[in-house]
C-alpha cells in the first residue's frame, strides 16, 4: 500500500479535467469490469485454489489519498472465478457478511442494490480503522457469469462520501459500459 498526498484542489481538478487529465484504467485481463483511479495506484496479483480445484485469480488496485487533510482509500479487486455459476441476492446477501466477517469490520449493515445493467449489487456500509484513523467504508460486489468485481470506497467519517470516493465508484463500467 501506498500513500499519495494530493491536496483537494489536485483531487478535484484531476476528476474535473476529464479528457485532459489522464486517470489510470484498473481492468485485470479476464476481467468483465474497469474504473478509473485518479492516479496511480498500487497493483498486487493473488492466485488461489478452489476446493474444487479451480484457479482462482485476483487482481487487486488500492490508493491511498490524503483529501484537505482527511484520509480516502480507494480499492478495487477483480476475481476471475472459473465456474462461478449465478449469484441470486440471498448468497449476494450471505458473501458480504462473510465478507464483513472476514475483515473483521465493525458494525456491517448489509444490503443488496439493483442495477439495471449489473444486476443485483452487494452493498456493506460499517466503519473501520486505517493507519490510525476512522474510517467510514463501503464495499460494493458486482458480479457477472465470471466475475467478482469489488469496489472499496472510504473516508474519514466526517469526510465521507468525498468527491474523490464518489467519481471513483461513478467510474465503474461492465462491458465497457457505465452502470451509474
């Protein structure tokens, strides 16, 4: 993980400028979904086996930005699962309370969106602690026929949502196409 200081004007020129500023496109091959960060961010690969035998593989983008003064985290991870089959809202649902579990997050409320393009959306809201500050976060989870496609967004509480949380997650695209 890497932290970027960008003061807010920075911030708000770089997603303002859209065609002159030159954000970087996260979309790991295989992958159904991309978005735009609005610099650079750091790039990890993870491979694992399913207990089915399944290779699974994760491409992983996280920005740390540091907003007027407040903490914002943005994270996107993309799994490419073989044989991932349909994921109705009631395992939508139980994936991210497992997911909150996981991580051990604070307080999850967990709900499940409607996208017309995407479909059903895994929606976790709680708060969590990030280089000792506290941080209101939200994961989302979209899915497709291959897919797993989870978008971080988080700020201080006070600070959350932030423009930079809001036109990175405005940034998500299936297919090519915008679903915001």
């Amino acid at each position: 993980m890497r932290a970027l200081a960008v003061s807010t004007f920075a911030v708000v020129a770089i997603w303002a400028a859209g065609a002159a500023a030159d954000p970087v496109v996260f979309q790991p091959e295989g992958c159904d979904f991309q978005l735009s960060f609005p610099a650079a961010p750091s790039l990890t690969q993870q491979k694992q086996t399913t207990n089915r035998g399944d290779e699974v593989v994760t491409g992983k983008a996280e920005l740390h930005l540091d907003v007027g003064g407040k903490a914002n985290i943005l994270r996107a991870e993309c799994s490419k699962i073989p044989h991932m089959g349909f994921m109705d809202e009631a395992i939508l649902s139980d994936n991210m309370r497992d997911l909150a579990d996981a991580y051990k997050l604070q307080s999850p409320g967990v709900a499940v969106l409607h996208n017309k393009l995407a479909g059903p959306v895994g929606r976790l809201h709680t708060r969590a602690r990030s280089g000792g500050k506290d941080i209101t976060l939200e994961i989302y989870r979209y899915t497709s026929a291959s897919n797993i496609f989870d978008v971080w967004i988080g700020a201080e509480p006070d600070a959350f949502p932030s423009e930079a949380t809001t036109a990175f997650l405005k940034s998500v695209k299936l297919n090519g196409q915008d679903i915001q």
